[in-house]
C-alpha cells in the first residue's frame, strides 16, 4: 500500500546574467477541466501504449529488452504538465512514458521498439536508447543510475548559457544505492545547478522491496548531506505529483539549486517483460490497481467536475486508434539496411 507521503515560460534570459525570477505566478497548481483532459489523456496514452508492447513482445515483434511503465504514468505527466520547452528530460531505461509524455510520436517509438529504420534511433536502440532532441529528450540510459551525472551536465548548461532551463532527471529507487547518484548530489548542490532529481520509488528496483535493499527508506531525505531539499509525493496521484513540481520547479528554476522528489509509485508489472514478478503477490498487485490507480484517480476527479463519463470514454477511444495506427506504421515499415550498422558510430583507428 501507498503511505500517505511526508511532506509561464522564460522566453529570455536575464541578461544581467542572474537567475530568472520566480515562475510560480505563472503555473497554477489547480489546474481547469482543459489540463486536467490533456493529463488524462496523456496517461492513458501511455497506458494503451505499454499495453500494445507488451503484447507485441509476447508475439516475438519487439527483441531484447523492454521495461514497462503501466502503473506509473502519473509521475511523468503530473511533471511534464509544468515544465517549460527549454528544460530537458533525461530517464532510466523505462521510458517509454517519458518519450510519449515529452510529445515524441508515438509511431516513431513503435518502430524503435520493433527495430524498423523509421525509429527515433533508426532502430539500432530499442527500447532502451531512444533520443530526441527536438524535445529535449536526451534518452533512455541502459545503465543502473548513469543518466544522472549526465543529468546534472544538462542543469551545468542550462546554467552556464543563463537559458532558464531545468534538467528533469528520473531514476529508480534502484538507482538511488549508487555511487554516482551521490557523486552528482555533491556537484549539483556545490554548483547550485537547476536539476531536479526525481526518484520514481515503484519499491522493487530489479525484484527486491525497498525495505531488503536500503538503509532509511525515506530516499527524499537522500541529498540531506549535502543541503538539498526533497519531498516524498504520492505519486499514483498526477495532481498531488503537479503541484510538487510546481514548487520544485520554481525553486530550481530561480537559482537555489537542485531539488529532490521522490515518488511513491508501484509498476504493476515486472521489472522487464522477463520478469515474472514472484517476489509479491497478485492479491498485492491487485489491491493496487483497485485502489491506487492513477488513471481512475484522475477519472474520478472528472466526473466530479462535471465532465461526462461518455467524453471519457471516447477519449480512450481515439486514444487507441492512435496506438493502433502506430502499430501498423511500425510493423510495415522497412528493417534498417546493414550499411545503417555504422551510420552514427565513431570509429577510432590507432595504429
């Protein structure tokens, strides 16, 4: 079960060189029924998407590895749903949610997920190197925590070019264990750099609860050491994840330094689709989705502004044929040739 937890856009720099001013006048942390529709269906876009996968991974159409996000979605889009165009976003390798809620086409991911040339990596990544940076999406990492020192060398040059810009930096409580996670605290407070760390807790890392795997569960009070604020959020709730990256937002964004959330999510499937997830019970798994779910969270929060349960409905509809569109561009389009094998490779000759 979820514990309760504890606790508009810069067009321009400053060009006296100091940090732009507050944002928080210009976000409102209720959102009207207009935002509240794009969360909704930006979830469940993610949603029926990570649905599709799984499926097309169990008949042989997606290789190698692939990392769902079913049960997280409120966690990116209650985040992207405040962020500005100039920050960037960086994740682990589950994040096919990250690359949909950034606004990365969805037939583009399909195709990298099923190896076609048409992929956001001409389909020599898969599911976990996609790349954008049109969106500013700077990946999809393979390796447990690497993404965040990078992270933190996205928030040094939002800060050296004075853009206004944040670096949104996911990882897993996994990650949280690492060495490097800690190496980067230290830099990003000493530097005072615009990076939020957001640590998506779904509390099974690989397959091994939180409380096995880490001394002091609460990760938010992680960057304690070195002065960084944190705050726990729960985070199958997209509005309480909103207004928490509002106030992280704005305090980075201003120039005080970096900031830690941690998410208290839970995946309803497995670490990957080799996964098949022993170590909890279904009776766990179902209890979450019944009462937890941050879809039918915010959908309750719809009808009760007003909104029809019809006008949901078909959302989920168009929704779908979206994914299903997606599909059919992925599954018939070409098999990069092998001459793409060596298309964006360096290659060093010592002799």
């Amino acid at each position: 079960m979820i514990p309760k937890p504890k606790q508009k856009r810069i067009k321009n720099p400053s060009k006296s060189g100091r940090p732009p001013k507050s944002t928080r006048k210009l976000k409102n942390s209720k959102p009207n029924k207009k935002s509240l529709l794009s969360m909704h269906h930006d979830m469940l876009l993610i949603r029926r998407f990570e649905e599709k996968a799984g499926q097309l991974y169990g008949m042989g159409k997606i290789g190698g590895f692939c990392h769902l996000y079913i049960g997280q979605e409120a966690v990116v889009v209650g985040l992207q749903s405040v962020n500005e165009e100039q920050d960037s976003i960086i994740t682990s390798y589950r994040d096919h949610g990250h690359m949909l809620a950034c606004g990365m086409e969805p037939a583009g991911v399909m195709s990298e997920l099923t190896g076609r040339a048409v992929g956001y990596s001409k389909g020599k990544g898969g599911s976990m190197h996609m790349f954008s940076r049109e969106k500013n999406f700077y990946g999809g990492h393979g390796i447990v925590g690497a993404q965040v020192p990078i992270g933190a060398g996205l928030g040094f040059a939002h800060k050296y070019k004075n853009d206004g810009g944040v670096a949104m930096t996911y990882l897993g409580d996994g990650a949280a264990n690492q060495g490097q996670v800690y190496e980067t605290f230290n830099m990003a407070a000493l530097w005072k750099l615009p990076v939020i760390f957001i640590i998506e807790n779904n509390q099974y890392a690989m397959g091994t609860s939180t409380p096995r795997s880490t001394a002091g569960t609460d990760l938010y009070e992680r960057g304690a050491a070195y002065g960084i604020v944190g705050k726990q959020v729960d985070g199958m709730d997209v509005l309480a994840v909103r207004e928490a990256g509002i106030k992280a937002i704005d305090y980075a964004r201003c120039g005080k330094g970096p900031y830690i959330l941690e998410m208290k999510t839970y995946r309803y499937r497995g670490h990957s689709m080799s996964d098949p997830a022993k170590y909890r019970t279904r009776e766990e798994v179902d209890a979450m989705r019944k009462q937890h779910d941050p879809i039918d969270h915010l959908r309750d929060v719809l009808l009760r502004e007003g909104i029809e349960e019809a006008e949901l409905k078909q959302q989920d509809t168009e929704v779908k044929k979206i994914i299903s569109d997606a599909t059919d561009v992925a599954l018939g389009a070409p098999e990069p040739t092998p001459n793409e094998l060596f298309t964006d490779v360096l290659i060093e000759v010592i002799e």
